[in-house]
C-alpha cells in the first residue's frame, strides 16, 4: 500500500483533467508568421480600411460578356483589374477589394467553396510600422457545423440553414492577405415587423454565442410557436444532415403582429391544440378579413375603428356593442348599432364602412392593397418556384405596411379630409413647401430696407405657418419702422434683421419635419403584383386560427 497521503499512479491519472486543446479558428485561416502579441498590436498605426488584390476563378463567359469587370465602374478610370493564369491552366481574375472597419468579410479557410465558408466581421485593422504589414482583429461568425465541432456536441446542425451564422464574442488577430471578399450578414430578428429579405444563399444570423462560456442565446426553438421547434428558413438538401421534418411536408407558420405577442405558430400545432374560432360558439360581427385587419401590429389593442367588429359574442347574445368612436366617425345615433343583434353573416369591410358612412375614406387606397391588408402574416420554408415573388421570410412586412395604410385612412389621414387631426398633416406639409419654394424665389428676404410697406406684410403672411408668428413679425416691423429714422443704418439694420428671421424660419420648418410622421403613398402597380402573386399560393387558405396568447385572428 502507499504511503497514506500518497496517490498511486493510477489515481493521479484518474484525477488528473482532461487537457483538451483549446480550439481557435485561426488555426484554419491562411496566416504569415509573426502574428503580433498584444504589445505589438497596441503599438500598431490604426487603420480605417485596407485595400488588396483578391483572385477569384474567372466565369469566362460572364466576364467577357460584361467586358474587362464584372462592376466596370468600380474601377473608375483605370482598369485595375487583370487574368491570371495557373500552372494547372485555371484562370483567376485577380481585381482590388477594400475592407472597411465593420464590414462583414469572407476568409481563407478549407471549407471556401462550401456552405461551411468562415466569415467574420472587421473590428479593428492595423499596420506593423516596422515592416508595413497589415493585420485585422475579428470577431467571428460560427456555423452549426462549428457550434457542433468545437462548442456543443449536442447541438444539432440541422436547427441552422446552410448560410446561416451565430455571431459571437470570439476573435483573432489575422493577417490581411486572409480576406477573399467583402460580404453582408443579415441581422433576422424573427419579432421584427420589417425583416430582411433572405435568399437561400444569403448570410444571415439571429444567435449569438458567447465560445468560452458554452452559451447560444437564444436557443433555437425557444422563441417560437408552442412546439418549441426551431424554424428553419431553407433546410439543408441533399445532405446527410437529419432534420426530424425532413420527411414531412413543410409546414406554414402564422404570425401575430401584436406589440406584445409577435411570434410565430405552426399551423398544425394551433390545429393540434385547437386554437381555432368555433363558430358553433361564438360569431363575428365582422368577417375573417375585418377580424385580420383590426389586429393592430403598432399596438396591443386593436384598430379603435374596427374593435367591435372584431370582437367575439356568443350567439345567445341579443345585442352587440359598438364603440362611440365607430358612432362619431360615422355620424349616426347611438341607436344605429347598438340595438343591432349579431348579423346572420359577418359583414365585409366594405359593408362595414358603408354603413358607418366612410367609405370616401379608402377610396383613394388600391383594392388589392386592402386586400392585402386582410391576409394573415405567414411564411413556409424551402426556396419558392421561379417568379413567385415569395420568400422564407414570410409576407409580414408588405401585409403590416397595407394596415397602417389602411388604418391611416379610415382615421381621417386623407389629402381632402380635415375632420381628424392626423388629415391635417397634408395641409401643414403643403404649407411648408409653399414657404420653401417663396424663399427660393426671394419672396421672403431677398430684398434690401427699402421694401415697401404691403412687400414686408406678404412675407409676414407667408412666413406664419402655423399662425402663432404673425404677433411677433407685427413686433418686429413696428420696432424697425420706428428705429427708421434715428440711424442711418437702418437699411443694414433690416437685412440683419432678415438673415434672423431667416434662421427662424429653417429651425421653424425642422421642427415641423421632426413632429412630422409621414407615409409612403400606395404604388399600386405593387400592390396589385403582389395579389396576383399571392393568389397562387393556395397553401395561404388556412382555418381561422386565433393567437394563442391574445386571440386575435392570424
């Protein structure tokens, strides 16, 4: 036996740990030697972008179609751009690329002409004042394959689509001449109301994954659907990567736009755990389309003009409940909705307005942009067939843009309506871009202080925007017609008294423009592709699920 307090050799190897070998990407990126310790790189000259020569194998067709470049006018003047030709015969076009601090950039690395390339984004670039060297710090991008590889070994690479990313807090200090090309990754926040338009081969990330740590946040999966199963916008095909769908069909998400709700749902697990409207239950004085449109995406209550329509009664009810605003909007007596029992069929936008007495309203709106407004939010996975106009993001941003155009309407924002104070916006625009254009012509200063009494009461009239100015501009003129004789200078006096009132003006217009919401008029060519478009994808007609948080239609 050993001695006591000694370990024998087989126990001292027992607890000894593991020595794994820390992994860092740089291993696997092109290098020179001499990567610069942290006192070196302090005494570095900093840098703002970097330019190189990138070869890249040469499209012969494409290249000689387009002419010396497949971007003529980066070039400028000079062709910078050249053929190199291999010992192997390969041709490469070797042309100049500029990285910038920030941008997102493709490295060197074994896995460049698959899904698998390293990309990283650009913090900071230095130049070695010894030698002139250029050296660039990186925060990289991992792929699944790399979370599986290095950091989590459970961690299943299908819950990632082939150019997706997990940005992270893990970096090196590489050498410049590793950078093939500039690059951009997409930032999909899936509760965002606006995402990024993602293409099968578009770099996107929506994690991020702290290396040292073990931690991806947020996990796949954990901010979707009741199902808790990651959505994946373009699955890996032709791979040996299982996916636990892959042999099912692909299944649509819906979306609830709501200011607190905003996720995404299965359609079979809202089926599966009946979050479906039974009408044998409940009824609707507004259609599917009304109760889709009064989901408000900027809110979690839903649009004030629709909310009665859009609210469930049970069919026992003798009576149904209209909000005073729908009352005063149209004009009518309390008695005109309220003493209404539940229609036998809901009604349609169409006929709701009409019976409010504001359909002059959306008049000015193209019918498939109402339309559109009364789709639900939804998005399916897989590339979508040639000339669909569809992608993995889902419809989310046009159908939300189509309500608030809608809801702007049907609350008074209308160019001839005045009743509600957002219709008076137009006005108030069309007033301050009369004032520029007189200020351009010189209507309002270009004049010397010899300008007559009726010039300066034009330029007061056309200088009161909003009507709280014209006490003040009386002021102003009674004060120099009374100096007007007690100096000589009052001719200067005027023109400097202009150049203020001048500056009063532009700091009067700014603060307009930044109290000033404005909307993107309808185009309705768009609007009516879209539809065209859209009619096509019969997977779109769906139960009328309910949001399993809110209950509003989607």
């Amino acid at each position: 036996m050993p001695p006591p307090g000694k370990a024998t050799v087989q126990q001292r190897r027992r607890r000894r740990p593991l020595n794994l070998k820390k992994y860092s990407k740089r291993e696997r990126v092109q290098q020179l030697e001499g990567v610069p310790t942290e006192t070196e790189w302090n005494a570095m000259k900093r840098l703002g972008s970097f330019t190189i020569d990138v070869q890249e194998k040469l499209d012969e067709e494409n290249y000689y179609d387009t002419g010396s470049s497949s971007d003529p006018d980066d070039s400028g003047d000079t062709d910078t751009t050249s053929i190199v030709t291999t010992g192997t015969g390969t041709k490469l076009i070797s042309r100049p690329v500029t990285f910038c601090k920030g941008n997102d950039a493709r490295l060197f690395s074994v896995d460049d002409d698959t899904e698998n390339a390293w990309i990283g984004r650009i913090r900071q670039i230095r130049r070695d004042l010894t030698d002139d060297k250029v050296w660039v710090k990186v925060y990289w991008y991992y792929s699944g394959f790399d979370i599986k590889q290095t950091l989590l070994r459970k961690f299943n690479p299908a819950d990632f689509s082939p150019y997706e990313r997990a940005a992270s807090d893990d970096c090196d200090i590489v050498s410049a001449r590793s950078f093939l090309g500039v690059v951009y990754v997409h930032d999909y926040d899936e509760h965002r109301l606006d995402p990024p338009d993602i293409e099968p081969d578009t770099f996107f990330t929506r994690t991020y994954i702290q290396p040292q740590k073990k931690i991806i946040e947020p996990k796949p999966g954990t901010e979707t659907c009741l199902c808790r199963q990651a959505y994946i916008p373009y699955p890996w095909q032709g791979s040996s990567i299982a996916s636990p769908k892959d042999d099912a069909a692909p299944d649509s998400m819906h979306f609830c736009p709501r200011e607190n709700c905003r996720t995404w749902y299965h359609t079979s697990c809202l089926m599966k755990y009946g979050r479906v409207d039974d009408f044998n239950v409940t009824c609707y004085e507004g259609d599917r389309g009304v109760r889709l449109l009064a989901v408000n995406p900027d809110s979690d209550l839903d649009c004030a003009v629709l909310s009665s329509f859009s609210r469930p009664h049970d069919l026992d009810d003798s009576t149904s409940e209209t909000s005073e605003l729908n009352r005063s909007l149209s004009g009518t007596p309390a008695t005109t909705f309220s003493t209404l029992a539940p229609p036998l069929s809901p009604l349609s936008l169409s006929e709701i307005i009409e019976q409010m007495a504001v359909s002059y309203r959306i008049a000015h709106l193209p019918s498939s942009l109402v339309r559109l407004a009364q789709s639900p939010i939804v998005r399916r996975p897989g590339i979508p067939p040639p000339d669909s106009g569809w992608s993995a993001v889902g419809n989310v941003k046009e159908v939300v843009l189509a309500r608030r155009f809608v809801y702007a309407a049907l609350e008074g924002f209308h160019p001839e309506n005045g009743e509600h104070p957002a219709g008076q916006m137009e006005e108030r625009m069309r007033d301050m871009e009369s004032l520029l254009e007189a200020m351009e012509r010189g209507e309002i200063w270009a004049f010397d202080g010899e300008a007559g009494e009726h010039e300066r009461e034009d330029m007061d009239v056309m200088m009161d925007v909003d009507g709280e100015g014209e006490e003040h501009m009386n002021e102003e003129r009674e004060a120099g017609n009374g100096n007007s004789h007690a100096s000589g200078n009052a001719g200067a006096g005027a023109i400097v008294d202009d150049k203020e009132r001048r500056l009063q003006i532009l700091e009067k217009l700014c603060v307009e423009l930044t109290e000033t919401i404005l909307l993107a008029s309808p185009y309705q060519p768009y609007w009516e592709r879209r539809e065209h478009e859209l009619e096509t994808e019969m997977w779109m007609n769906t139960p009328p699920l309910v949001c399993p948080n809110c209950r509003g239609a989607i």
